[in-house]
C-alpha cells in the first residue's frame, strides 16, 4: 500500500531519528485539558515527540498586560510529563494591538507590542522560566522553538494584505525580544515561496524573493534559527515532477536554494504537511492515498533532504469536532489509516 514514488536508495546525509524528527501540527490547546491530553499521549505512544501548539496572542493577552496563561500551561504541563518539545506557534493580534476588533489575523499596529507577547512566552516557558519555578516537581522540558506568525504570505492571516517587509521587521524586533533573554530557543520565520491574494488565488508571486531582500542581514545575524515552510501540494504526489516546481511538495528545495543564494543557510522547518479527505472539496483524496501520500512524503523528507530539513509536522491529529479535512482521526473518533502509516515510517525508519 505504501509503495509510492520511485525507490529512494540513496542514505540521508547525517543520522535522522524519526521520533525526535517528526512532530504533530494541533490545536489540543483548544480542548478540555483531559481531551487534549489524550490525543498528545496518542502521539507520544505513537513514537512522536514534537508537538507544534497554538500559542494564541488574542487569547492569552487579551488586554494589554493582562495574561491569561491558563491553556498554554495545562498544555506545557501535559508535554512536560509526556517528554515532548513544543514549537510555540506565536500568531493573532488582540483588538488592542491591531485596531481591529472583527478578527485577530490582522498584524499588530507595533512590532514591538508582539515582541513583548513572545518574550512574555519565553520568559514563562523557556529555561528555568516562571512556570518551571512554580512546578519545582514537573519534569523540565522547556519551550523548544517559537514560531513568528502563521503564513504571513496568505491574506487570510495577515490582513488585507501579505506584506514582506512588514513581516521582516516583526521578525527581527521578536527575534531580538526572545533571544535576549533566551538564546537557546529557536525561532522560526516563514519561508515559503508562494504569496497568495485576497480571494485565495494564487497570483503567482514569490513570498520568500522581497522577504530576503527586506532584511538581509537579518536572516544571517543569527537571530533567526530556521525556515518554517508549509508543503500542501493538493492532490499531487509527494513525487510529482508534472507540475510547477512552486505547487509542488518539492518547493522545499526551492525555498533551499533561494536562502542559499541570499547567503541565508538556515535549516528547514516543514511546520505543516497533509492531504485532506474532505468529500466536499475538489482537492480532496481517500483516506487510503492520505495514508501512502504521507509516508511517501516523511520517506523522501528522511531520504532526499535529511541534511537541511530539521523536523518535519503532520498536520493534523485533533478532536474531530475541531477539524477535519486533514485530520488523521475520523468524524466518528477512530482513526485514519494516515496515523499507522506514520506510526509506521517512524517505527521502520527507527
């Protein structure tokens, strides 16, 4: 069933460890502590330990200053005696920040407002943070990896419009927040190539050309840690040479080679990778390709790009009342066969 692609011979050029490569892409930060548990043991059973978590700005400081960290540590607490990494995903502006009270995918009015969140986030969870200090007992696994925004390139979530520039300084002025006082953890920028208009059409423009060329020093001042790339390709095949290269899984490489011209070199965080099974979108593929498509995907990850690619995220395996076009886990709460094909690859790739 899992044979997809040609036979891939070559090995990976440094060691992979599949259980600490490959993550989950959720949102059990949303559910009652006792739901979002059981699906991050899941996980964890099933050989994972990285978990990619909202870290919602809107809901954790709702007014200025005012904190609300009740979510954020329930899932720290969970991880913590799980012994899975979490990469914060840092995203969503609160009315005040914004001026927009209607939806909090507009960016802040001031970069340094989201920088003060994130360094809030760091000095809490990060080494030998606040919530350590007040959980002397729980085993120490602190924030692994901050992520700055989720896909600034799509309109959707970076209202009206995507803004590269925009987006550098948020970058930067959060990367210096963060690294100021925590160093060690890793922070993520949005490498991905396409940018996307307001009705979702793809117009064509490369997201990654004006980002490099906003900041250049800054992708190389070792502020930044990494590149966090989404790989839905639709309906193709992780293999798939046919069509354009940008629509393709493989823009990984086009992200690869365009950092590297820009004297970029920064690992590749894949933050999320999936085919949906929806029946009501065109897009869509059964549960059986959903399952070959991503182990054939985490094989060529393993296989092809192992040497830049840091760790690579499924999306999804949530409650099936969250989400469900990609979700690895049935309306009806059973599971896809895409869980045992990853369970799979990480237990034959182990």
């Amino acid at each position: 069933m899992l044979a997809v692609g040609p036979a891939q011979t070559s090995p990976p050029s440094e060691a992979v460890t599949p259980g600490d490569q490959i993550g989950i892409s959720t949102g059990t930060v949303w559910l009652h502590p006792a739901e979002g548990a059981r699906y991050l043991r899941l996980a964890r059973e099933g050989g994972i330990s990285w978990v990619r978590e909202d870290f919602a700005w809107s809901a954790i400081e709702p007014q200025r200053g005012r904190f609300d960290w009740r979510r954020t540590d329930s899932l720290m607490r969970t991880t913590a005696s799980l012994g899975m990494n979490v990469l914060a995903l840092a995203s969503g502006s609160p009315a005040w920040a914004s001026g927009h009270a209607d939806s909090d995918k507009y960016p802040p009015r001031r970069a340094e407002d989201y920088a003060a969140f994130v360094r809030a986030v760091a000095r809490r969870y990060g080494v030998g943070g606040t919530f350590w200090r007040s959980h002397p007992r729980l085993p120490k696994r602190p924030l692994a990896a901050i992520e700055i925004w989720n896909e600034p390139w799509h309109a959707y979530f970076w209202r009206p419009a995507p803004d590269p520039v925009a987006y550098a300084r948020l970058v930067r002025v959060a990367a210096t927040a963060i690294k100021s006082i925590h160093p060690e953890v890793s922070v993520l920028a949005s490498g991905d190539i396409f940018q996307l208009e307001a009705n979702g059409a793809d117009n064509g423009q490369d997201w990654l050309r004006p980002l490099l060329a906003a900041d250049p020093r800054l992708w190389r001042s070792g502020l930044v840690s990494g590149w966090s790339i989404h790989t839905y390709c639709q309906r193709l095949t992780p293999w798939d040479t046919a069509a354009p290269q940008r629509v393709r899984f493989d823009r990984v490489e086009l992200t690869r080679s365009l950092s590297l011209a820009a004297k970029a070199n920064l690992p590749i965080w894949i933050t999320e990778l999936g085919w949906n099974t929806s029946l009501a979108r065109a897009d869509s593929v059964s549960e059986d390709l959903q399952a070959q498509y991503e182990y054939a995907a985490l094989n060529r990850v393993a296989n092809d790009w192992a040497g830049f690619v840091k760790h690579t995220f499924v999306y999804t395996l949530d409650a099936p009342s969250r989400e469900q076009d990609y979700n690895l886990v049935r309306p009806d709460g059973s599971l896809r066969p895409a869980w045992s094909a990853v369970k799979m690859f990480i237990g034959s790739a182990g």
